[in-house]
C-alpha cells in the first residue's frame, strides 16, 4: 500500500497555524495544492479583506469591490472566516459619479450581512454619495449597512466624502449601530449633526473611543465609557454645550485628540474647564500669519503656558499636528518645556511641533531630556 503524504494526517487547526505566516501571494500558491490545502488556505485569505478602488472618467465602478461582492455570494461557506474588512474608493472623475454605485452599495450590503463573525469594519465610499437620489432619502453608508448585524464587530469606521446640500444621514444609521452590540471604536467621518441612538443599555454599552463631530460626539458619549475622543471638523463647532454634554460618560475622558482641528486658546480654554480629567492632549494649534511672520519658529509656542495651567492631570501633550512651528532647536524646546512643566506639574512628556519628543527624567534631578529618535 502507498503511504499516505505527511501532511494528509495532520488537522487542518496545524495546517492553519502554519498557513498563518505566509503571505497572500504564497497562500494562493498552496491553495493550488490539493484539496485540502485549497480550503485551509482559502479561509485564511478571506479572513483580512483590503480592497482599494479608484473611480475615474475610465473605471468609473469599484470593480475590485464588486468581484469581491460576487465572490461572497458564491462562497458563503466562507463568510464565517473574514473577520477584518476594509474598502476604500477613491474618486478622481471630473464630472459627477456615475448613478451605478448606488446598487453597489446595494450590493456590499447583500455581502456585509453575511458576516457575523466580522470584528473590524472599515467603509469609505468616496464620491458615491453625491449620486444618491434625493427621493430616495438614504446615505450611500447607511445602504451599504442597511440591515446589517454585527454582532461580533469591534471597531467601525464609516464615511464618503461630504458636501453641503448632499444626501445626510437618516436614521438607518442608528439602526445599524444599534446591532453591534460588541462594538468598542467608532469613528464616523461625515456624520456632522446629533445622532438619535436608542439609550446606552440597548445601543453600544462598551463603547470605548469615538472620533467624530462635535455635535455628534455630543449626542453619542452621555451614557457611554468613551475615555479617548477625536474631534474633527472646525474649532468654532466645539461649543461650550457640546464639551459639557461630552463630559456625561460613564467613564472618564483621559485622550482628546484635536489634531483635525486648528485649534484656538479659547476652546483649549473651555476645553480645560469642561474636562479636567485629561491626561493626554494632541492639539493643533491655530497660529495666525502675522504672528507667524512677527515672530520666529518656537516663540510661537510660549503663550500655550498660560493655558496648560488649567489642566490639572495633563501627563502628555502633543504639539506636532503643529505645522508652522518651524525647525527643532533644542535650547528653545528646553526652556519650553521647563515653562510648561511650571504651568502644568504633572506634565510628563511633551512632543513639538518639530517633533522633538522630551521627557521629564525623575531619576535625573527633575531635568526634561530630548528623546533620541529610534
């Protein structure tokens, strides 16, 4: 009797773990194999889906995502494998996109379904909301999610690009989040107005970071044990209303992020009062021109001491969202930092906009030490 080849006796959970290491491009080489490596490695390729279209006056459909789309539908044996999904389309068309991507993401929402054991959601749609058809009353996002549950889902990012006067959301939108019952990091780059989601205990009950709008930050955190937030948008949509409606957590806010924003003293000011219990702070700062040209590199910087005296547990800030700091000159951070520090005592790292990172060595006499880069 022949023997049987070596790998025939081995389980596939060996041959998965093995398989694990390779690269896309050599698990389609084993899938060529036989049978049975054909349908280890076929799962494990379909577990990370990365796919990338650019739509222009020649493509003007994300064939990528639609191969793919088909692709699920012919192998839903497969659709408890693919834990991590992203798609991005990118427009690059002169005139408007064509109305072909609407039952596109018709489509994506057929393959999306089938997922129940997704864990990391990533959509941006680039120009297909622009094609929505005001009567039809739904976002381009909300179409390729509508009547999708996810239960195992962590993360979720969604967004298209956006205009004034275009489609908005609907409450589809809620409706979708209100089935991810798992879901921890939220991130909605083109929701700007209040989200009507149902109370806390029914809708994200472990939300842990968001990154949004102000005026839907405002409506999302009450309730919720968000403690790292990332504003986007304009500073002046950050009212002192929204800040304090943030601030209704079930957790602590201990990260800001305001890296999306050029950011003035007055809403670092508010910022200050209406959440003392950060920690970290990324910021990037709004320097007018004439100071720009009045003063030079980091002198920019030293009216920021006045307010980092408000932030009472501030352990690390980071000023390289900064563009116009000019370039890094060592002395100058240092007597920065000593500056900050005696504003801010707890201040512990700070990076600058020349992206010098200095911390306070505690084992050195208390002296700011610039950080080697790696």
């Amino acid at each position: 009797m022949a023997e049987m080849p070596a790998h025939s006796s081995l389980p596939n959970e060996i041959l998965a773990a093995i398989f694990t290491h390779l690269e896309p491009t050599a698990l389609t080489d084993v899938a060529r194999v036989s049978r049975r490596f054909n349908s280890v490695a076929e799962y494990l390729l379909y577990t990370i889906v990365a796919i990338s279209d650019v739509l222009n006056d020649v493509e003007q459909v994300p064939r990528r995502t639609v191969a793919w789309c088909e692709g699920m539908v012919k192998r839903q044996h497969l659709a408890d494998s693919v834990k991590r999904l992203q798609i991005r389309w990118t427009g690059e068309t002169r005139g408007p996109p064509t109305p072909l991507l609407l039952p596109i993401c018709d489509q994506l929402s057929l393959a999306i379904r089938t997922l129940s054991s997704l864990e990391y959601l990533e959509l941006f749609l680039g120009p297909a909301n622009f094609a929505s058809l005001p009567r039809e009353n739904i976002h381009a996002i909300e179409r390729a999610v509508f009547l999708c549950s996810l239960p195992a889902l962590r993360f979720c990012s969604l967004g298209a690009e956006y205009a004034k006067g275009i489609q908005p959301y609907t409450a589809h939108i809620a409706s979708f989040l209100a089935h991810t019952p798992s879901l921890l990091h939220l991130r909605l780059s083109d929701h700007h107005s209040s989200l009507n989601l149902p109370p806390p205990p029914h809708c994200l009950p472990f939300l842990q970071t968001f990154r949004g709008s102000a005026a839907t930050a405002a409506s999302v955190l009450p309730g919720r044990p968000v403690h790292y937030l990332w504003l986007i948008g304009q500073d002046s949509d950050v009212s002192r209303e929204n800040l304090l409606r943030m601030t209704h957590t079930t957790a602590p806010i201990r990260s800001l992020d305001l890296s999306a924003i050029s950011s003035r003293p007055l809403l670092l000011r508010n910022v200050s009062e209406c959440i003392p219990t950060l920690r970290r702070l990324r910021i990037r700062l709004a320097l007018r021109h004439t100071l720009h040209y009045a003063l030079s590199g980091i002198s920019l910087l030293v009216g920021l001491s006045s307010v980092l005296g408000a932030f009472p547990n501030l352990v690390y800030l980071d000023l390289s969202p900064t563009l116009e700091g000019g370039h890094a000159n060592a002395a100058d951070e240092r007597v920065l930092c000593t500056e900050y520090s005696r504003a801010c005592p707890s201040l512990r790292t700070i990076i600058f906009p020349s992206r010098m990172e200095w911390t306070l060595d505690d084992s050195y006499g208390n002296q700011w030490a610039m950080v080697e880069p790696q």
